[in-house]
C-alpha cells in the first residue's frame, strides 16, 4: 500500500466532526511548504546578488 492509500485510509477512518481540523492542518502543511520554497529562494537570491550586480554579468546579458 503506498503513502497517498495509506493516508486516504486513515482520512476514511476519521470522524466527520474532526473533517475541517484535517482539512485546515493539510492547508498549513502546504502554506509552510510554499513558504520554506520561498525562503530557500530569498537565500539564495542574497548569496549570489554579489555574482550578478557586476559588470561582466550586465555585457553579457545586454542583448536579451
């Protein structure tokens, strides 16, 4: 049984009152992934700024 039929298994299982608190637990799941993805870009944007702001970077690039 994979992860995903595991997971609708036990989502199966669980009480319709306990539904919205699932509901609302997979949402903050998928806002923190957005948000790491987002960090993880920030970072890396910061780390090579110091690459991109030269000149050499601005000639070869004039013609896009």
């Amino acid at each position: 049984m994979t992860q995903k039929e595991l997971i609708i298994k036990r989502i199966e299982e669980v009480p319709n009152a306990l539904l919205g608190e699932l509901a609302d637990f997979l949402r903050f799941l998928k806002m923190k992934a957005a948000e790491e993805k987002s960090s993880s870009a920030l970072m890396s944007e910061s780390s090579l700024k110091k690459d991109w702001l030269r000149p050499e970077e601005d000639e070869a690039w004039k013609d896009l």
